[in-house]
C-alpha cells in the first residue's frame, strides 16, 4: 500500500511556481512577491464593504437580501469584475465550472449505503450532493445559465424521494441513523435555497423549504429535545468536541437560516436556538490549546470546514458569530496546526487518516485567515490543489501579497498534554527537502480516531515518505470505534496497536492508554526569509523533541529523542531505555526497499531512487537491524469473533526493527539521507548523549 494522505498525494505549490504558473512567468526570487504577508487596505483589488451592519445581531433577524450563507449579495455582484484581474479566482471560477459541467451530464444520485445505514450510511452520497449543488449554483449566479439551475431541482426533488427512484425511507429518508448524513444533505438543500432563491418558482421554493423541515430540521429539533432518541449523541458533552458535533450543527444551521422568514412552522427559529450555544460548547472548542485538532489531522478538514461554514453563514447571514470564533481561545491557531502538520509529502497522517476526503478542503484556512488578519493561512492555502470550490471565491481576500512562509519558524512545538507534537523541516518551499514530525501525548480523548502511538514519527526525504504511517483500519471492522479503553476491541487491530506504529513496543504489548509523556523541545528559532523561494538553512540550523515515555510503558523507562544535525541534512532517533525487565523492539514502517546488513539499513524508495541510509550508532553487542511483515504478533490476542479478515493488508510495506534485549541500552539510529552532490565526508556523526542531557547544542 502508499501511506495513506488527506489529498492522495500533494505537494507544496507556490506563487509563481505552479504548473502553470498562474502569473505567466517564472521566478524564485522576487522580493516585491514574496514579502511580508499582508491585507493590503490601499490594494487595487479588494471586496466591497458589506452594506448589512446590524447594530445588534440576533440569530433570527436575517439580512432582508439574498445570498445570505457563505457567500452574501455585494460579494456575488463584485466577483465577475475582480476575476479576469486575479489569477487565483480565475483559476478556481474555471475548475468549478467544469465541475458543473460534469454534474450537469450525470444522472440523479443513487441511494448508496455504505456498510449499513449505522455503518457509513449514505454520508458519500450526501457529500456528493453537497458538492454537486454548490458547483451548479454557483454556476447558474456567474452564467445565467439555467439548465445549471435545473439541473439542481432534478437532484434535489430525487433526494427527496419525490421521483419514481427509491431514495431512502421516509419520513427518514436522509438517515438519522448516521446524522452525518442528515447534515449534508440540509446543507446541500439549504444552498441550493439560498442561492437561487429567486429563481425558483414558488412551488419548487415550497418543496425544498418543505424537504428542509420535515427531513432535516424536523429530526434535529427531536434530537435536541427528546432525551430518549439516541442519533444525537454528538449534542452531548464528551462527545461533543470533534468533526460530528461541527458537521451535524452546521448543516442544520445553515438549513434553518435559509428558509428563516418563510417556514410557517417555527422550526427554523427553534433550531437556531439549539445548535448554536451547543457549538460554542463543543464545535468550537475543537482545537486543544495549542491548535491541535482533537481528532487527528485529516478530520481537521471535515471539522474546520462545517466550523468556518456554519460561522461564515451565521456571519452574513445576521452580523455575528455570537462566539463560534471566540469562545476558544487556541481557535487562531487551528491553522496554525494545519500548517504544520501538513508535510512535503502529505499529513503527519496519525491515527484515522485516510484518503476518502473528497468533498472537503482546508479553504477554512481562507475564511481563518481573514477573520482573525493572519494572511499567512490564506497564502498557504490558495496554492493548494483542494482550494478550488465555490467557498474559496468568497472567503479569498485579493488584496493579499507576500510569501506564507516569510519569516516563518521552520519548527514548531504544540504542547498541549493531549496531543504533545513537534514539525520540523529544512525549508518551506522546497518539497525535495527534509520535513519529520513526532508526537508523544495522552492516548484517550480523540473520539475513538486515534492509535496507541506515543513517540510515533514520520520522515519525508526528496519528496518521498520514507517513514510513514497507515492510516484508518476498516470503520467497519467489529467494535473499530467501541471505545479508548485499554481493553477495547479498537486495539486489536494492527493500525491501532503500537506495533502498527513507528515506536517501541515494550514486551509485545500495547501502549498505557492513561500514560502522560513529559515533552521537551528546542529549537534554533531558524526562519525562511521571504523574497526567494530559494533556502538552505545555516550548519548551525537544529531542532529536537523528547519524550519520557516511562508512563505510557507501565513503567519500564523509555525515553525517546529526535534531532536534526549537520544543518538539517541529517536525523538522529535516539531510544534510551533503562533496566528494563522485558525486551524491546524498535519499528519503523517504509515503503521503501530495505537492505540490512549488521548495523546498516539502506532504504530505496521504487520508482525515485531516494535513498536513505540507517546506521545504529555505538551498537551493543547483538544489537542489528532486521526486517518484519506489518502484521499482528503471533501471540497477540484474537481479533473480535467473526472479523479475522477486517485487518487490513499493508502491501508494500516492510516494518524495519531492532530486537532490543532486556537490561540498560541506548539505541542511536542515524538516517543519512543521500543528498545529491553530498559525499561520505559531508556526514557528521553525533556524539553520545543521554537523552537528558540533549540541548540545542550538545550534539555539536
């Protein structure tokens, strides 16, 4: 298998270095370009200002004209002029309409279970739809064109169930089973309802307020409101804090805010009451303390996207967010987290990463970045290859200038106990670099989406993964997402036991779930100054990240460090581990193709020829490399009754290991990356330090 990405696989695109370049020329080195990131108030290009201020905003007082989600009146009137003048917003209008123009040949959506209807439902389905009415409608408004309109009332009276095809079961046709579902498709309808208000005749505007309500609010006020229903378990607190508690709230906001003003039946008004404080206390407060998202890297998207819709629409639609992006204080560094969890290859991918993340993108960072003033997150995103969608016309400001990465730190270190990580890397616009990342922190509190995986890392050399994670098992496999117990059934699985990882497994067992590592980390403070793309961080350039895992190993002292050296042309993986009783087994998960001979693993990545070379410094006596099929431990316990084959196979994979004798040992790994034009005597090799004693400048 490929390590598993939220993109399939992406790469860093810069301002004038795409593909083509969307200026029409070619450069690394522009200092006017590439400055200081920056809202320019005086640029030439920029939006018009909202006419709607309300003096004090309610919930229920909408502005009197439409558009009122996401994207309002003066912004659809100004876009056809700022267009033709902006490369980025040409680009995207383009995409988008060729994503119309493949809607509008398809036929209707099936009804498509995936896996049952608590399984994964019909979420596919809805995303797809969502998708398919965005493109269409923002079609219709830039064209006038109303076969895309049509085309939108065909899809949506199928969705229904108002057409000869079976769509569902009603009155649950859109499944509360898997209140994912149900949020989608309120979202997509909400849309569709909005943005093409006045085109609609008024029988079809009464079908789809009338879909909205009895299929979608009618079910999410029930959810609110009778304590005995059970689809609305993301409402409550301890589950309330991830991508379904922002999903499912979103959708039905932005349905209530659509037909708010011509729903006779009050339900609109009655769920805007509902979602809204329940967001605040639980959406919102998503992103740990330092930005982290709680789930893992790749629900980011899912979470931040329903976040920045449902408070985007709540802000056009009447005036206020009323504290959807302030009552967190860390809600300014969520992209700061996306930043630098996103690699040059893909994700630091840990936990449920997985690559089936089609109908979202990171355009939150847009939204993010104008409504806190951090252009830096809007320059990042806008050369994305996901930022093309109908949210990114709107929440893109094009009066911004400069280079994301000006003056940006090449390393960072998120602290918080939930989630201790570091990102590390040897330049920002160069994806034939070197990036590593590592996390140690608590194993519970991420909604059954994460592995026992303290002191995991993954390493991108030349543009490949050479040590990579794998992602999301089967959600469908027996008891997946049971619970973050030590003995659940989730642990069974080979992804999701610290075998799976790229750690220590201590006795052939699983991590503590309860173990609290204590990090530390140090960095030079190395930034990339802007004016060129061009970067090679100086000899003196480091950074590194411990953990005292001995918690999370039930009490065998394990400490783990990593560091760059020789001028981040070099990683050293350092495991210490003291009178330990049980042996050890150090294990990493490649792609590549491994060699070992004695103390030496040469890595080759097919197709690329990237190659790295590992070397066990300062090896005790019998201490070596060998190599291992990803695949559960004979003596680990069975899998759940009736599920041996919902382990996924991990081909092409191959897990390089060190058996690790009982006792007091050190192992140093060093990974020489071959730099092209770099020679053996290039090469540094470390001293000997303890773990405890590692500062910026103790390899020196």
């Amino acid at each position: 298998m490929v390590f598993q990405s939220t993109l399939l696989r992406f790469v860093l695109r810069l301002h004038c270095r795409r593909d083509p370049c969307p200026c029409g020329f070619d450069v690394q080195t522009n200092s006017a370009l590439f400055g200081t990131p920056t809202f320019n108030p005086q640029a030439k290009l920029q939006w018009p200002k909202d006419p709607f201020t309300p003096t004090s905003p309610a919930p229920t007082t909408v502005r009197s004209d439409r558009p009122r989600l996401i994207a309002p009146a003066y912004k659809w009137v100004a876009l056809p002029s700022l267009i033709p003048q902006d490369p980025y917003l040409k680009s995207w209008n383009d995409t988008i309409f060729h994503n119309a123009s493949v809607a509008l040949a398809a036929d209707p959506l099936v009804y498509a279970i995936d896996g049952g209807l608590g399984g994964s439902g019909v979420l596919d389905v809805a995303r797809q739809m969502k998708m398919r009415v965005k493109s269409l409608a923002y079609a219709y408004r830039m064209s006038n064109n109303t076969q895309y309109a049509d085309r939108i009332f065909r899809e949506l009276q199928n969705g229904a169930g108002n057409t000869t095809n079976s769509f569902g079961t009603a009155p649950d046709n859109w499944n509360t089973e898997h209140f994912l579902d149900l949020a989608e498709f309120t979202a997509a309808y909400a849309i569709a309802y909005d943005w093409l208000y006045e085109y609609w005749q008024p029988t079809q505007r009464q079908a789809i307020m009338w879909s909205i309500l009895n299929l979608g609010l009618k079910w999410g006020i029930q959810g609110y409101t009778n304590s005995s229903v059970w689809f609305a378990w993301w409402r409550l607190p301890g589950n309330n804090d991830g991508n379904w508690n922002c999903v499912c709230n979103s959708g039905l906001t932005m349905g209530a805010l659509a037909i708010l003003g011509d729903d006779p039946t009050g339900m609109a008004a009655q769920m805007l009451g509902l979602t809204i404080p329940n967001a605040v206390q639980g959406c919102a407060l998503a992103p740990s303390t330092d930005g982290t998202w709680s789930e893992t890297a790749n629900y980011w998207y899912f979470g931040t996207q329903a976040h920045a819709e449902m408070s985007s629409s709540l802000l056009t639609a009447t005036g206020s967010h009323y504290g959807l992006l302030t009552a967190n204080p860390a809600a300014n560094n969520s992209g700061l987290y996306h930043l630098y969890v996103t690699g040059m290859t893909s994700l630091f991918n840990y936990g449920d990463c997985g690559p089936n993340k089609y109908s979202t993108t990171a355009n939150a960072m847009m939204f993010y970045g104008g409504f806190f003033n951090i252009p830096a997150y809007t320059l990042m995103q806008r050369d994305r290859i996901d930022a093309p969608e109908p949210g990114a016309m709107f929440w893109y400001d094009p009066s911004i200038n400069g280079a994301f990465w000006d003056n940006l730190p090449l390393d960072h270190y998120f602290d918080n106990g939930q989630d201790q990580w570091a990102s590390m890397r040897t330049s920002w616009t160069d994806d034939k670099g070197l990036y590593v990342a590592i996390k140690a922190g608590n194993l519970t509190g991420h909604q059954a989406h994460g592995d026992l995986d303290a002191g995991d890392f993954v390493l991108d050399v030349m543009g490949d993964r050479v040590a990579g994670e794998l992602g999301s098992a089967n959600y469908l496999a027996q008891n997946y997402f049971s619970n973050e117990t030590q003995i659940s059934d989730r642990w069974l699985y080979y992804r999701k036991r610290t075998e799976g990882q790229n750690t220590i497994v201590v006795n052939y067992q699983n991590q503590n779930v309860l173990g609290q590592p204590t990090t530390h980390f140090g960095s030079s403070g190395t930034v990339q100054p802007g004016g060129t793309t061009v970067f090679t961080p100086p000899k003196d350039s480091t950074a590194f990240f411990t953990a005292d895992l001995t918690q999370s190993y039930f009490g065998v002292s394990v400490k783990r460090g990593l560091r760059l050296l020789n001028g981040r042309k070099q990683v050293l993986l350092q495991d210490d581990i003291t009178n330990a009783n049980v042996t050890s087994q150090w294990r990493m998960h490649t792609n590549t193709t491994v060699t070992t001979s004695g103390t030496t693993a040469t890595l080759v990545m097919p197709g690329t020829g990237t190659k790295v070379i590992a070397t066990i410094l300062n090896a005790p006596s019998g201490i070596q490399f060998s190599t291992a099929q990803p695949v559960r431990y004979p003596t680990d316990p069975p899998l759940p009754a009736g599920d041996a084959n919902q382990d996924p196979s991990n081909d092409g994979v191959t897990v390089l290991i060190i058996d690790i004798p009982k006792g007091t040992n050190s192992i140093q790994v060093l990974f020489n990356p071959q730099w092209p034009g770099m020679s053996g005597s290039d090469f540094v090799t470390p001293p000997s330090v303890p773990i405890d004693q590692w500062t910026l400048t103790s390899h020196n």
